[in-house]
C-alpha cells in the first residue's frame, strides 16, 4: 500500500465517499504523491508513448495545420501559440522545428505551455532551451488580446471525470468507499446536481454511466470564447469518443491496465475517455470543425507525403523500416489511427480548416 493509499482512505473516513472525479484528481495530481507531480510518463521507459514520441511526423503535421489556421486568420503580426500538458516538450519542439519554415509564423509567436508539474515543465525547459517559452498553471493565465493558435494533444483525458447513473431515484453520482474488505470499491449515493443530464443522456440503462468532466468542459468554453474574442484556432486531440456513456475509468503502469481502484495509487495513469461532443458544446463560441479519427485526420493534411519524403532522405534500411512503423502505428485503425480522436476550433469567420472536409462527426 502507497501513502497516496493510505490519503485516499483518510479521506474516505473523514469525508465519506468521494467523486470519481476527486479519485482521479488525488490520484494524478497530489502535490506530494500524485501520478503527475513527481514522475515522467512518457516513453518506452514511461508507462505510456504519446503520438509526439512515436515519431517527429506527428508535431510535423500539427505544425502545418497550425501554420495554416495562422494564414487563413490573416497571419496576425504577434499571437499566442499555446499548448495544453505538453508532456517533455517534444510536440511543441516539433512544432517550432517546422515552423523555421515560415519565418513569418515563428517571430510571431509568444509560446505558452499550460503546465501544473514541476518536474514537467524542468523537462520542457531542456527540451526547449533557448526557444523562450512562458509557463502558465491555468488558460486563464493566458494573456489577452492575441490571437490564440492552441493545441492540447491527451490533455482532456487525464481531467477529472464524474460518472452518474439513472435509476427509479433518478440520477445519482457513482462514488467510491471502503469496502469491508479494506480495498476502494464503488458505490452510489448523492444525488446528481446537473439538470443537464437527462438532456445529454436520455434516461441511460443503469448498467451505462454518463460521464461528464466539468473542469474539462470549463477549460474548452474559456477556449472558445477567447478564440471568439481574439481570433486564432485550437486542435484537440485525444482518445475517446463524439459522444455516448458507459464506464472508460481506466488505470495504465509500465504499459499494461491494472485496476482502476486496486492499483499503487500514485504510481498508474488513471485516465477516461473524452467526450468531444460536450467539448465542442462548452466551446460554442467558437466554431467546432468537426470530429476525426487521428489516422484521416493526418493523412488528410500530408503525413504519408512526410513519410515518403524521409524515406527517400535515407539509404538506411533500417531507419526507412522505422518510419513505416511509426507511420502505421500513427494511422492505422487497428494503432492509434482509430482509437484517437482530432477536433478543431477556429474563428466563425476563418476558411474550413484542412482535414476536416467531410467530416464524419459534426456537431448538430
């Protein structure tokens, strides 16, 4: 058993049940014991690889829809170009990287990384030393009166998540306790106190959960109403779905699920699907270009081009096999192709942004 254990039952007999939202909260981001606080991740030594480490053709194309989004806003002199939980720094080097292509783009950009984790962002300043990014702990901290070109690539995912049921007492929050057994276990109990569920979630069996994350969906409405003031764009990437309910609670160590509530607390990812849909709704004052699987989403926007090109760069055999790899486990609908998800914000008045044409999920 871990402190963060012990914490977590403290917690529980003084308090009584928590949240499923407030398990996840304490288990990522304790300021002594949390999963993020303290630790690195991502990698093969981690206990998960993001698409910016599989390959340098994932920050490559993000670059190019940025870069793009910038030039149908009237490539504005001076903008914010921000991203959400940037991990080591990778993506956002990756970016910077391509965007010495347009030098236009690159001295106008004020970097901005929204990063909460010491041990982070002493990452990213390595990753990223000399390139001059500011930190911020909130997007509120963001400055103001800039455009804002944003991405936020499996940041949704580690937010806290609420789960309700409905039965004959009507919606009622799933929690967690202690069991006699000593271990976490779940059960039910407040009654929930959003009147939008039944809205969004029609009366659900009780056997599926409507799982909301309001501090998600806060973070995408202050997002979309400073894209609507300021102008600019954001591309949200992450695994989950356009909508729908069940149970996607799930916990990740060395790259294999353990127990969501049975695990070393502190020591797993605890994550849950991201629901696009309340997204795209929260950020309303922007406009939602529509929800894409990751693999069309690249391929759209030029990613089996960049392959071909570093393929041919190449007279290693070797180091071309390992470009085809990362490229099918970028697109591939049995990889990350279909499993991940790209929505885009942009302004109301900006052109349709590349990669969403005939987008197959589109808010209504």
């Amino acid at each position: 058993m871990t402190e963060l254990t012990d914490i977590i039952k403290s917690r529980i007999a003084e308090k009584g049940p928590i949240s499923v939202g407030e398990y996840m909260h304490l288990c990522l981001n304790h300021p002594e014991h949390g999963y993020y606080t303290n630790r690195d991740p991502f990698g093969p030594d981690g206990d998960f690889v993001t698409a910016p480490e599989v390959s340098q053709m994932f920050g490559e194309m993000v670059a190019l829809w940025l870069m793009q989004a910038w030039n149908d806003q009237g490539r504005p002199e001076k903008f914010l170009l921000v991203e959400l939980g940037p991990g080591r720094g990778t993506l956002m080097n990756d970016i910077l990287r391509t965007a010495n292509t347009l030098p236009d783009f690159r001295q106008g950009a004020d970097i901005w990384l929204v990063e909460n984790s010491p041990a982070m962002r002493r990452k990213q300043s390595a990753v990223l030393m000399g390139q001059e990014p500011n930190w911020a702990f909130k997007v509120e901290e963001l400055p103001e009166g800039l455009p804002m070109f944003l991405v936020a690539n499996e940041f949704f995912d580690a937010l806290p998540m609420h789960q309700f049921r409905y039965n004959d007492a009507g919606w009622q929050e799933r929690l967690i306790e202690v069991g006699e057994d000593g271990k976490l276990a779940f059960t039910h109990g407040r009654p929930a106190q959003n009147e939008d569920l039944t809205e969004f979630f029609p009366m659900l069996p009780e056997h599926l959960y409507a799982e909301v994350s309001f501090q998600s969906e806060d973070i995408a409405s202050k997002i979309g109403d400073r894209i609507a003031a300021d102008g600019g764009a954001a591309l949200f990437i992450d695994y989950g779905d356009w909508d729908g309910a069940g149970d996607s609670l799930q916990a990740v160590q060395n790259h294999e699920p353990v127990d969501a509530l049975d695990h070393p607390h502190g020591e797993a990812d605890v994550t849950a699907h991201v629901n696009f849909a309340a997204l795209a709704r929260a950020a309303g004052a922007a406009r939602t270009e529509g929800c894409v699987p990751q693999g069309p989403f690249l391929q759209r926007i030029g990613i089996e081009t960049r392959a071909g090109m570093l393929i041919n760069a190449t007279d290693e055999d070797e180091v071309a096999e390992e470009i085809n790899v990362a490229l099918n486990r970028l697109i591939h609908p049995d990889e990350m192709g279909t499993l991940f998800k790209v929505m885009g914000l942009v302004h109301r008045d900006a052109p349709q942004a590349p990669g969403f044409e005939d987008a197959s999920l589109v808010p209504e």
